[in-house]
C-alpha cells in the first residue's frame, strides 16, 4: 500500500478495528477511524472520529471531512458492529432496533456516503463484516444474524450497482474472535461453534487482516460481491 491511500475503518477504538487502523497505519496508509467514543491512543497518520455510524448527520460530516483534507478515500472496512444474545421469545424490541441501526443502517450510510467520494475517482474498496454466525444458525442469536445477514445481501446488490466505477465490495465473516463482543457468550457456547468449525480454533485479529488485504489489493480489482467466512463455516 501507498502512503498517499486513505483507509476509514468504522469501530475502531478497539478490538479489530484498533488492530486494522494499526494494521494499515504500518502499511504507509493514512486512515481515519470512528466510534461513539473516543480512544486512549494515538497513532501517526490516524484521525479519529467521535461518531456514530447509525446518525446520518454525523455519517456524513465524516465523509465530508474526509473528502475536504484528502480529496479522496480508497479503502472503507465496515467493522462497527454490536451484538446480544437473546432467545427470540425473550428479545424485547429495543434490542432489535439498537442491533439493527448499528449493524445495518449504519453500514448502509457509511456505504452510501463513501461510495459518493469513491466515485469521483472511479476507484474503490468496501469491506463489510458479517459473521459466521450467519450460515451456522446459532441459536439465541437470530436479530444479531439477521442483521449481519442483510449485510451480505446488501453488499452483493452494492457491489452490482457500483462495479462501473471501479468499487469492489465485498464482505468477510469471522468465527469468534478474543474481543468484548463475545465477553458475555458462556465459553460452553464458544467451544461449541468453534467445534462445528472445519479448523476447530478462535480466530485471530492476523486471520481477518489477511482477507482484508486480499481485497484490499489493487490487483482484486476482478474480485468483488463475494463473502469469505472464515474457519471453514
């Protein structure tokens, strides 16, 4: 990657997203991050953001931030994400709202407003996160599933409307991975998703990093649409 590339990574404060804005910041990468907090760190060529991605006006000072100091933004990773674990008769509504404006509406104005910059350039790459979740129809995580499923068919019919300006979007999904997202799973839980796993192990920041540099790389130009689950989900 060159120095002049610009990378935004949603949720970055920590867990994944601080190991990718690190992660790229050492690639040469000038990259913005956001999250409704603000981190206790610092690191060269990284500006940070207090935003949250579900607030449209907010979403939108980013971008437009972006554009006026770099004129241009070439990578956004999609990271941003909550979850709760609920039996569907036990979910009260509030939880599926907070999940959904997360998870998906706040993709969805992240996408929108980048692809607008990206456009301009006629280049770009969007990242998006799922979960393996998803295929393996875990039980007491359905809104969290929904959710990150509807970010799948979403990317796929993005990737089709924006494949003329030369934006690729594509979409990775984790296993579990050592983070606060999955702080309140019972380890019994975890143990019994890793174990229906082909490679029967947590997951790691080095694994998600891998697939985001793959299509990342100006070279995955022909690659886009696609959703990689990792752990052979």
């Amino acid at each position: 990657m060159t120095r002049h590339e610009v990378v935004l990574i949603t949720g970055a404060r920590k867990g994944i997203g601080r190991f990718l804005a690190e992660h790229f910041v050492n690639q040469g990468a000038v990259v913005e991050g956001c999250s409704r907090q603000r981190p206790g760190w610092k690191l060269p060529n990284y500006t940070h953001h207090a935003a949250d991605v579900s607030d449209e006006a907010q979403v939108k000072k980013m971008i437009s931030s972006i554009g006026r100091r770099h004129g241009r933004l070439d990578v956004v990773i999609n990271n941003a994400g909550i979850a709760a674990m609920n039996p569907i008769l036990l979910t009260p509504v509030s939880t599926v709202d907070r999940i959904l404006a997360t998870n998906f509406r706040g993709l969805f104005l992240v996408c929108r407003e980048s692809a607008k910059l990206m456009k301009k350039r006629r280049y770009g790459r969007i990242i998006n996160f799922s979960t393996v979740a998803v295929p393996m129809k875990i039980e007491g995580e359905s809104v969290y599933a929904a959710s990150k499923s509807a970010v799948v068919t979403f990317t796929r019919i993005l990737a089709r409307e924006l494949a003329e300006w030369g934006i690729t979007c594509n979409v990775i999904g984790p296993g579990p991975v050592a983070t606060d997202l999955i702080d309140s799973i019972p380890p019994a839980k975890i143990d019994r998703v890793v174990s229906n796993l082909a490679i029967k192990r947590l997951g790691n920041f080095q694994d998600i990093a891998n697939v985001v540099d793959f299509f990342v790389k100006p070279e995955s130009d022909y690659i886009t649409g696609q959703v990689i689950y990792l752990g052979g989900a």
